[in-house]
C-alpha cells in the first residue's frame, strides 16, 4: 500500500470513529418510570447544590444536583437518577427535552439521556488514539462540519474546547474555531454557560471567551476584543443570556456583569456601583450588596432580568432599579445556582445548598 492509500485509509477511519459520537454502549435499564413516594412528599434529599431546574412536556420538575445527580418531581413525590443508574455523571449542568419526549443531561463528563426507561450516555471515545493526536484528529475533523438548525440541543463538552450539538438524530462533536489564547496555563475554553439568542444565534460561554454562531459565522468576545487588561481584570465568564430585547448579559466571577447592546458592552456592574472600590476583581470573597461574582442569569416573563451572585445574594433589575434579597431576607443561602420560570410563569431558585425556593413577586418561600 503505498503512502498515499495509507493517507486516504487513515482519513477515512477517523471519519467513521468520530463523525458521530454517540456512544450507547453505556445504555442501563433502570426501573420503570414510577415515583417513589418519600416518607414526606415535599422533601428533596440533595444537600449539594441545585445547579439546574427544568420543567418537562408532561408538567413534571427536573432537579439537577452538583454533586448527586438528578431528581425529578411530579407534584407529590420524586424519583432520582445517579450515576449508579447510569448517568455518566452526578454534576448536571443542564437538563433539555428534546421533541420526542426526551429527557437530555449535560453533566461535567459528558452528556446522557433519559426516555422513561433507558439512560444513554453519548460521548467520544478516544479508542488508542494517544492523547496529542486525539487532540488534533477531533479539531481537523469536526471544525470543518459546523451546522445549526433551530431544534437542536447544545451541551458543553466538559474539559474540551467544543460543544455537543443533538440534531434529532446523533450528537456531533464541534471543536471551537481557531482563537486566541491568551494564557495557555490555564483551561480557559471550557464551555461553563450557553444561551439561545435571536437570529438562530447560539451563544456559548467559556471562560475567556464567548462563541457566537448562527450557522455560518463566529462573533468572538474576548478580553482583546473588549479592551480589558487581563492582569487587572481578567473575563472569567460564568452565565449569559441573550434577553427578549436582543441585550447579551455575560456574568463574570469576579468583574460582574457586562452587557452588550448592538455594538455597544458596558461594565453593567460598574455602571450601577455595585462592584466595591477595594474588590480585586477577580475569585476574592465580595462584600454585601455588589454584583461581582455572578453565576447565572436570567429574565422572567415581565421582563425582568435576574442575577445569582456567588456572595452578595439574589438581585432583580426591572430596567430601572437594582433589588437585591439575601439571608437577611429569609434565604437559607446567599447563592443561587440556578433560575427558571415554569409554565405557569412561577419562578424556582436552586441554592447552593442544596435548597429551592419560590418567589411570589414579593418575598422567597421556601418549597424543598
């Protein structure tokens, strides 16, 4: 064989291995879709943190734990899912439902699903390929095969510098286009947030820089783009979201949060003086009442837009006016991992405690 059917037989065999990621050798067969009434019915048993909340088709609650997988909750009692049932991890970044009913976990490791009855877990396999040329074989391949449509279900691809993408029928791997990097000792492309925007933009947050793609081009935000100096304060980006007026908010841990208008990015935080004259604007601990360490972002159905701060609480921006609740407030915890609005525009915070509360639009009420 000579050297170049060698090459086009080696191309060829990385297509096939990584063309598709899915692997269902993972498939495990739990037991059948019931819930197991617990001796109290409103009791969640997570002591970690509530790092996604999700509502299904069916009206049921989906509880994503740091550290102990996911619950899921029905009205009156739950059923839980841990990696001893399958799942490739018990951190559970994010939960999606796709349109068969599907229940999708992005976790720190990878990403599985669940249909009632069956976990899958859909990952690459690295085979015996060495880890350098793994490296380089998965960027060569899937760089060139990005593609969106406006059903497809995004995850992060854990300690990867790329993104999952579910188009209905297998998942794909897609490695970041080529970028920047501004400190190569540190893992700064892992994906920590994602938020679907207007235009059938998908936005994809890593921790010095933010991905935009709409199916043919990249926006790029990084700290060269945005003119910071690195050394004083560097992006750490934890949470975006793209709100119903096209605003891109980008939290950070420890500069707050910017906010991008068209062409337009202010220092949302400065801006409203709520980062402190003495923060190092970095992983330090913040003082009360500043918005400096903010871990997830999200708007209800009014229009508001609300902010998890690692530190400093809860905090509710209404387009005029910054509010902020905290312990002092009735919370068992000043930091919310996670923040979603159900169907019935009924908002759930998930602390870091593993605790979950309600707002009723005037006070937090506990419910797990």
């Amino acid at each position: 064989m000579n050297s170049r059917l060698q090459l086009v037989y080696l191309i060829l065999l990385f297509t096939l291995i990584f063309s598709c990621v899915e692997n269902t050798s993972g498939k495990k067969e739990v037991n059948k879709f019931e819930f197991v009434s617990s001796s109290k019915a409103d009791t969640l048993k997570f002591t970690s943190g509530i790092r996604s909340i999700f509502q299904d088709s069916k009206g049921n609650y989906w509880f994503g734990s740091l550290k102990e997988g996911v619950a899921v909750y029905n009205g009156q009692s739950f059923f839980y899912l841990t990696n001893s049932d399958g799942l490739i991890d018990n951190q559970i970044l994010s939960i999606q439902e796709d349109k068969e009913g599907v229940i999708w976990f992005n976790t720190q490791k990878g990403v599985s699903s669940y249909d009632g009855k069956t976990i899958k877990n859909h990952t690459i396999t690295k085979s015996d390929i060495s880890k350098n040329s793994w490296s380089s074989t998965v960027k060569n391949i899937s760089e060139n095969k990005w593609a969106k449509t406006e059903n497809d279900l995004w995850f992060g691809a854990g300690v990867k510098e790329g993104v999952y993408r579910y188009d209905g029928e297998q998942i794909n791997y897609f490695a970041f286009p080529s970028h920047k990097t501004l400190n190569p000792h540190d893992n700064l492309f892992a994906v920590t947030c994602l938020s679907k925007g207007k235009d059938n933009l998908i936005w994809i947050g890593t921790y010095a820089c933010v991905f935009g793609y709409n199916g043919s081009d990249f926006t790029i935000i990084n700290d060269e783009t945005l003119g910071l100096d690195r050394k004083v304060e560097p992006l750490h980006i934890r949470s975006l979201l793209e709100d119903s007026k096209g605003r891109l908010w980008i939290g950070n841990n420890g500069i707050g949060v910017l906010l991008k208008e068209g062409k337009s990015i202010i220092n949302f935080s400065e801006e409203n003086n709520l980062i402190h004259p003495t923060s190092g604007r970095k992983g330090d601990k913040s003082l009360p009442g500043t918005l400096e360490h903010v871990f997830i972002i999200a708007e209800d159905s009014q229009g508001n837009i609300w902010f998890g701060d690692r530190d400093a609480g809860i905090w509710k921006y209404d387009g005029e006016t910054m509010v902020n609740y905290t312990m002092k407030d009735g919370l068992t915890s000043d930091f919310a991992l996670s923040i979603f609005e159900d169907k019935n525009e009924k908002l759930w915070f998930g602390m870091a405690n593993g605790s979950v509360y309600h707002f009723n639009g005037k006070e937090f009420q506990m419910q797990f």
